[in-house]
C-alpha cells in the first residue's frame, strides 16, 4: 500500500492539506517569549532557520493557554481574544507563522497546558485533575484539584487559541495530550483520583482530552490540520498505560484528526527522552530489545497503536538513522517522522537526510549524559540525582536553541554543567521579570 514511500513523499492528510515530505521537527520549549509572554523576533529567526532546514512539518514547543501556569517562564502565552477583536500579541503570532513556514512548509502550534508539571519558580498554585504532587527535587507545589467550571474554562480556552493561531497564520495546531502535562495528567489513574465525570473510568479520564479535540475541531473548521501528541504509555506504576492508549486511539479516530504523534514517559519518567525515571514507580511493559527499538525506542509501541488507528501516524524519540526512518516509511509502520535533538546542533538535519548527504541524523546526548562518566553511576549513593542527567541534557539544548535564535553558531563545547547553570540563571531570572510584570 505505502512500499513507495520515501523521505520526500508528500503526506495528504484527512482534511485535504499536504506535507511536502515526512520529516517534522518535534515540539521543543524555546523559552523565548517576553515578558508579557508574547512571541518576539527570537521566535522568528529560529524558526526561519529550521523552515530552511527542509522539515515538511515544524510543531512549536509548548504555547500556553493560562498564563499562570507555564511549563516554563518563557512560554508563548495566549490569553482569550475580545470577542470584537484579536489578542494582544497577535502581530508577533503572524510574524513568527511567516518565517516559521517561509519554505513552503507547515507551522503547527502545539497547544498545552502545564498542569502540576510548573515549576515553583513559575506558580505555587498549580493545577491539576486531583492533589497529587509532583515530588522533583521540591520543585512543584501541590496542585489544586480543578473545578468542572474550570474545565469547561480550559475547552473553551484550548479552542480559542487554536481559532488563533490559524488566524495568525499557523497552518495546524497539535493538542499536547502527552508528557504528564494538564490533559496527559487527566489521563492517568495516578494524578487523575476524581469521582466526578471527568475522573474513575478511563472514559471518564479521557473526556478532558476527547472533548478539548472535539471543541478545537469545531472552531477551526474541517479543512485545518488538527493532530495530539500521545503516550503510549506513561511507563509509571498504575498509570496510563499502553492498553488504555489503544482505547484511547480509537476514540480519537470518531475526533477525525489528522495526525497522531507517538511520545511517551512524564517528568517522572522521561522516557520521551530515551531515559529512565524513578525505579520505585517505574512500570517497565514487556518489550523486545530489538536494535530497532533501542534507537527509535516507542517504535514497537507505534506497532500496536497503527493498528487501531485510523488517521496517519508521526512517531518521535530517538530516531537517528536514515536507514531506520526509510524502512519505517517504506514499510507502512509510520506516516512521519519526528526529530527533536538533532535539530538543536544541526537544523540542516531534514534536508541533508532526504538529499541523502548524511545517514545518521546527529545528535550529542549520549556524551551529555552524567551517570555515564561513573560519578553518577546507577551504583552511586548520589543516584537520587540522575534527574541531573535529563535536566542537564535538556539545558545543554535549550542553550542551543537559544544560539540558533540568536543567529548564532551552536556551541558544542559547551559543558552540561555550564548549561545547567546558565539554564537556571535564565529561567530565575526570566520568572522574577514575569513576576515583577504581573
Ligand atoms: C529541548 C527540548 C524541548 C522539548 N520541549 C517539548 C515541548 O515543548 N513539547 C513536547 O511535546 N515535547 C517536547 N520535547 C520532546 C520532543 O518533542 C521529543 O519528543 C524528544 O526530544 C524525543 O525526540 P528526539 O530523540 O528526536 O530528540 C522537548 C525535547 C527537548 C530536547
């Protein structure tokens, strides 16, 4: 059916628009709004420069739908338009959709909402389906369980930022319903211990998500793309788990949406990065540790989930080969293919892949890795730590994004623990401006 399918086929997707090929760049914070959370010509230039790299589909990091609880201090922010108007900060939105989508490519914002995942530093009033603390490092307060007139807020909320960006110019939007953020977190029998409608029954959890998807529907209208980023699997004990998310799946299907993006893991278990969490609450599934799988690490999760899905598939983490990405196309298991890391140091990556110049897409996380140099070996009574690696890592690329942004030459010299302190000047800094601009 699919046995012609290569890196520069172009994907038609249900509601009539064409990607011009299969690789996407996936979501990745950029943390480069400004202090009334507005995007700025940082926004710009970065995704000027990834339009140029040849992904057929670009997908924004995080744009929030309430201001008081980012996932990060410098999120994109989108408060409800005047209903005789549009937003404040709606020329930056346009001038962000037409660099970001320059060549000829799709611009799609990811809209989300941080839930208990904010950090301190952001709110000590974060929200989430129930009381249920996220325990990182003293980082994230309780979150306060939300009201049904809140969540009925946050539909409506979803959907007028999706109604925006189309207007601004974006050519798609993508629920984050993945990560262990606010609608991920619904999800979950962990963080999600309501009795209400919205919580118990998996169809109960997942109403939250299936009715933010339904809403955002209808207000952008059948011809625009509309996709939702998935776990396939929470990896946590008694969470969600890789059989809900096929139910889940074949729920979307009746959403008629456009294109399903295979994640997984939360901050506990920051599997979407290829790395382990907590081992006390890990929840580890029976998976073959094909090579396949140890690069592209939910591929064989993506399995399962093409069989009931119904829309096309994107599936992102760890792909790195060209070979790998090819037969996954070629043999029908994926639509797209996402790519995040790499595009950080290399944003060239999508086209230098579909010229056929490289066969390995780039990417420098092992050596980002602490526990790896022993220090903080899993032996280590410093173990407790290991979010360092992810954080470190993760800082180490939020400082090259911010190069790329800045028209700059990444820094590959840059050491994690470099990053890590310039990441958290950055962030403290960034959040007391916001505070002090409140
Ligand atoms: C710096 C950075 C920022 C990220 N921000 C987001 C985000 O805003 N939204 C999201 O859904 N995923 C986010 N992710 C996860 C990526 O979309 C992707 O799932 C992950 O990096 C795995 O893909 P890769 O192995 O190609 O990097 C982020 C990842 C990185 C490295």
């Amino acid at each position: 059916m699919t046995d012609s399918v290569t890196l520069d086929s172009p994907l038609t997707l249900p509601c009539g628009a064409v990607i011009p090929n299969r690789l996407a760049k996936a979501a990745m914070t950029e943390g480069l709004a400004d202090s009334e959370l507005h995007a700025t010509e940082r926004h710009q230039r970065l995704y000027g420069r990834w339009s140029d790299g040849g992904a057929g589909l670009l997908i924004t990091g995080n744009v929030m739908i309430d201001r008081t609880v980012l996932e990060r201090p410098g999120n994109v922010a989108i408060d409800p338009a005047p209903s005789d108007g549009e937003p404040v900060g709606m020329a930056a939105l346009r001038a962000w959709a037409r660099e970001g989508t320059r060549n000829g490519n799709h611009l799609w914002m990811q809209i989300s909402h941080a839930g208990r995942q904010s950090p301190r530093y952001v709110t000590t009033k974060p929200v989430g389906p129930s009381e249920v603390q996220l325990e990182l490092m003293g980082n994230y307060a309780r979150p306060r369980a939300l009201s049904d007139a809140e969540i009925r807020d946050f539909i409506e909320r979803f959907a007028n930022v999706a109604r925006i960006a189309r207007d601004a110019g974006f050519t798609g939007v993508q629920v984050h319903g993945a990560h262990g953020y606010l609608l991920s977190s619904f999800l979950s029998p962990v963080t999600n211990q309501r009795t209400d409608q919205w919580g118990g029954s998996l169809a109960n959890r997942a109403r939250f998500l299936l009715e933010t998807v339904r809403a955002v529907r209808e207000r952008v209208g059948s011809d625009f793309p509309v996709a939702v980023k998935l776990n396939s699997d929470d990896f946590r004990k008694g969470g969600f788990s890789h059989e809900e998310c096929l139910k889940v799946v074949k729920w979307l299907n009746d959403e008629g949406i456009d294109l399903l993006e295979i994640s997984g893991g939360t901050y506990e278990q920051p599997r979407l990065l290829g790395h382990s969490g907590d081992e006390g609450t890990a929840h580890e599934p029976e998976q073959r540790a094909s090579t396949r799988a140890r690069e592209a690490y939910f591929l064989e999760y993506a399995q399962a989930i093409r069989e009931v899905c119904q829309c096309p598939l994107m599936v992102t983490g760890g792909f790195r080969s060209r070979s790998l990405m090819e037969e996954t196309l070629a043999n029908g298991e994926l639509d797209m293919i996402g790519l995040g890391r790499p595009l950080c140091t290399d944003p060239d990556t999508p086209k230098e892949l579909i010229e056929g110049r490289i066969d390995q897409a780039v990417s420098h996380e092992q050596r980002l890795r602490l526990a790896d140099r022993g220090w903080l070996s899993p032996a280590s009574p410093l173990m407790p730590l290991k979010m360092i690696n992810v954080l470190g890592g993760q800082a180490w690329h939020y400082q090259q994004i911010f190069h790329l942004a800045d028209g700059e030459p990444v820094d590959l010299n840059l050491s994690v623990l470099g990053a890590f302190g310039r990441y958290f000047g950055y962030e403290l800094s960034t959040a007391f401006r916001l505070k002090r601009t409140k």
